[in-house]
C-alpha cells in the first residue's frame, strides 16, 4: 500500500514539476509558433484549434486532417488528428507521422507532439514532462494552459486543471475557452455558485455559439436543477440544431430524473446523427443504461451485447471492451459478472490500435471490478490475481484513472477484511466514484465518524451525473437513506 500511495505522490509531484529543471529557456514570444509551408494549412489548423476550444470536436479533427493534407509534414495537425480523433486506426496512423514529422518542426511544437505522442502511448512520466517543458518555454500562452488544463480534467486532476485555467485567464479575463473549464472545475468540486458566474459570463462572450448553453446546462444537471437544464440544451440546439452533444444531454437528463422511457426517445434522436462511429457507439451505451436503471437487465444485456459485436467487427476494441465490462457491472449474479469482465479483458487485446493509456485505464477499470465480485463470490484466488496484476499496473502508471481503480479496489478488499481505517484510507483516495463513496460511508458509520459519514451520503446522494455507476448507486442510497 506504501507503495502504490507514493506512486499517487510521485504522480502529482510530476504533474507539478517545475519545469526548469530540464533548463528549458522561456521564448520571446508570448504564444508557440506553428510551422507549416503553407498558409492554407495554417488558416485551417487555427480554425481547428478554434472549433476545439468552442467544442466543435470532430469539425475540429476535420480541419486538423484537412490542415495534414495540405502540408505532410505539419507535426502539430497530426498530433491533433491523434489526440482527438475516434476513428481507433487514424489515431495510431497520424500519432506516427507527428512523431515522424516532428524534425521539420519548432522546439515549442516538438514539445507538445512529444506530450500528445507520450501520454496516449502510456509514458506520463515523459509526457507530462514535454507539457510542463512547453508551457515553461511559452507560459504566456493561454491557449497552451487550456490545452493542458483540459487533459488533466479528462485525467481527473481537477486541482491542477483549475490552476491551468486560473493562469489562462489571468492573461486573458475574457478568454472563453477557459472561462467554460474552469466552470467545470468549480462544479466538480460543488462549487456551483463559482461554476454559474463563470458560465453566465461564457454565455455573454459567446452569445451566438451552442456549448455555452450546453456546458451551463450539463452543470444545472450536476446541481440537481434538471428544468433548467433541459430549457439551456434545447437553447443550444436553437442556435444550432447539428450540435449532437446537446441532443445527448437532453437524453442523458432525463435518464438522470429517471424517466427513462422519455430518455430512450431523446438517445434515439441522438444514435441516428451522432458525427462518428465512437460517438454513436458511446450514445448506445448511454440508452443501454436506462434499461438498467429500470432494473430490466435482459433489456440491458441485449443493448449492450449489440454495441459490442458491432464494434468487434468494425473493429472499436474500446468500445466492445466498455460493454462488456458495464454488462457485468450490474449482473446479480457473480459468476456469470466475472465472465463478462473476462470478455472484456480479452477485447481490450484484440486490436493494436487501442492507444497504451486507453488499455491501461480500461483494464484498471476490469481490475478493480474482478477483485469487487470476487470479493463477493469468496473467490479468494481470483481477488489476489488480480490484485497482484492492478497493483502492478498502478505501480507503473501516473495515470489518476489507474490509481483510481487500485485505491477503489483496496479499499473494498480492506473493508470486506473489516480493516475499517485501512479501507477509508484507501477509499478517501477515490472519493468521487459513487461505489467508493457508498462503502466509504459505511466505513465512517463503523469508525464512528458521524460527520465525515454524514459528508459523504450528502455529496453521495448529490451526484448526478448520467453514468452507470451513478445509477448503479445514487438512486438506492437515496431511497433507502433518505434522512441524508
């Protein structure tokens, strides 16, 4: 356990590094140069970047890839195709001519090929040190704190992310992009007062494009203020009717509100227009969901059964893994849960395009649920399997996912154990998954921490967010304890 806790350490010491200490000299100019031999290749990797800041993800990777085909050795547009891209083999392909292309390029955009390259590669160690490398030699750049602020939340390093933002706007107070982040990181940490004023300014700043309203949308649903949510989604898709994630979030409101038929109907507007086969694979999976809320779990084994042959034979190894991992997520019984966690084990190998960082977070995510049912079934060696192989896969990842996963399962082996302390010192460590925080409070009420339980049943019971195991966990907490 010392073990893996310092790597956690090292991980966030590493995110932090000062980034002097690779005697990386600050550059003249306030924001990284791109380097391309042609004009029309730059105009459109600007328009991209421009679209990827307004949430336009896959007009963004359109005009990176229109951007790589004007200019071959543009190193900076391929790592962008790579890092945003959900077509599994593109991602591979165009990692590989960044990495390749990166000669003809300035030291700033080797630095961010190197981060991008690194990170999806499972190397976060080097990666995060490029990107703390890149915003030392250019930390006037409030585009290149965004982009490093934005992965870390896809990370779940919301307290360094804040930072990124705090600085971008520090630069610039009206800078959009960082105004919508930092919103989300004020609201991840229910800080919904923060998470609002930013959004209303974003909402004046960009009074013409859709994500304002639906950013500010998903948060009034995290707040637990769905009419309001629903009335900002349907604001966004008047201003543009194409823009699929409201659609979605319309969909994935009202599955949170429990009305899952209404849900079903909204996802399948969704499906049908969805701007890639990722994006359509991951909407089914969000409609497989309310099947399970609904506790009609045939229904929900055939929905997600679909997803993954579909995605084993158009060859989406990720997706085809998810889905077989969330069908034994919510299996009453056991031993047929481990066999579908076995599916999905051996689908996040069937294909080579799966990036590292990928693999290694699903297959934390596989881990942590095998010792979970393990532990359940009294399959002794079965949790001390895949104990051994989660601590190992910890212990060689910076990756917050991973240690999520390890701390979550250790904590619930500890607490099947009785070993109350050492299960809440695993568990605080991954204290915003909702089966973490559920046993988390049960570990309190056996310690006699009161408050601390109280706490925890109140952010438990606040958690509304349109996942499997939020619906696995909220909804029961809330009916079974509803004097929190």
């Amino acid at each position: 356990m010392r073990r893996i806790t310092s790597s956690l350490f090292l991980a966030c010491l590493c995110l932090a590094l000062p980034a002097y200490a690779h005697h990386i000299k600050q550059s003249d100019q306030k924001t990284m140069p791109v380097t391309t031999s042609s004009a029309k290749a730059r105009d459109l990797y600007e328009r991209a970047m421009t679209d990827y800041e307004n949430l336009y993800l896959e007009r963004a990777t359109i005009g990176w890839r229109a951007s790589a085909k004007e200019d071959p050795n543009f190193a900076v547009a391929w790592a962008w195709v790579a890092f945003n891209s959900r077509d599994p083999q593109e991602v591979v392909a165009s990692r590989e001519k960044a990495k390749a292309t990166a000669e003809h390029a300035s030291p700033g955009e080797r630095l961010m090929v190197k981060w991008i390259a690194n990170v999806e590669e499972g190397n976060f160690i080097v990666g995060i040190a490029a990107m703390n490398d890149m915003l030392t030699m250019f930390p006037k750049d409030k585009r290149l704190l965004y982009l490093a602020g934005n992965w870390l939340v896809g990370e779940n390093n919301y307290e360094l992310a804040q930072k990124y933002f705090e600085r971008a706007l520090a630069i610039d107070k009206n800078y959009p992009a960082g105004l919508n982040d930092l919103a989300y990181a004020y609201a991840r940490n229910r800080q919904y007062d923060k998470a609002f004023d930013a959004m209303e300014r974003y909402i004046a700043l960009l009074p013409s494009e859709p994500n304002p309203h639906d950013s500010y949308a998903e948060l009034l649903r995290m707040s637990g203020n769905f009419d309001a949510a629903l009335t900002h989604y349907r604001a966004a898709l008047k201003i543009d009717p194409d823009f699929i994630s409201s659609q979605l979030g319309i969909a994935d409101t009202y599955a949170v509100m429990g009305n899952e038929e209404q849900a079903r109907t909204e996802y399948d507007k969704a499906i049908p227009r969805a701007h890639n086969t990722g994006d359509q694979f991951d909407y089914s999976m969000q409609k497989a969901m309310t099947w399970v809320r609904e506790q009609k779990f045939a229904e929900a084994d055939k929905a997600f059964q679909d997803v993954a042959e579909a995605a084993h034979r158009q060859g989406y190894a990720l997706q085809e893994a998810q889905a077989h991992r969330r069908m034994a997520q919510y299996q009453p019984d056991d031993v047929l849960a481990l066999k579908y966690l076995d599916a999905a084990e051996a689908a996040i190998w069937h294909d080579e395009n799966v990036t590292q960082s990928d693999r290694d977070e699903e297959r934390s995510r596989i881990l942590r649920y095998r010792v979970v049912r393990a532990l359940h079934a009294g399959q002794k060696e079965v949790v001390d399997q895949a104990m051994f192989e989660l601590e190992n896969l910890a212990t060689g990842s910076r990756s917050m996912i991973v240690q999520g996963s390890y701390h979550g399962a250790m904590g619930a082996q500890l607490f099947a154990k009785g070993d109350y302390a050492g299960a809440i010192s695993q568990l605080e460590d991954d204290a915003d998954e909702p089966a973490s925080m559920e046993l988390l409070a049960r570990a309190y009420a056996e310690n006699g921490a009161t408050d601390k339980l109280h706490e925890t049943e109140a952010k438990l019971r606040g958690t509304n967010l349109p996942t499997l195991e939020q619906a696995l966990v909220v909804p029961e907490v809330r009916s079974k304890r509803p004097e929190f």
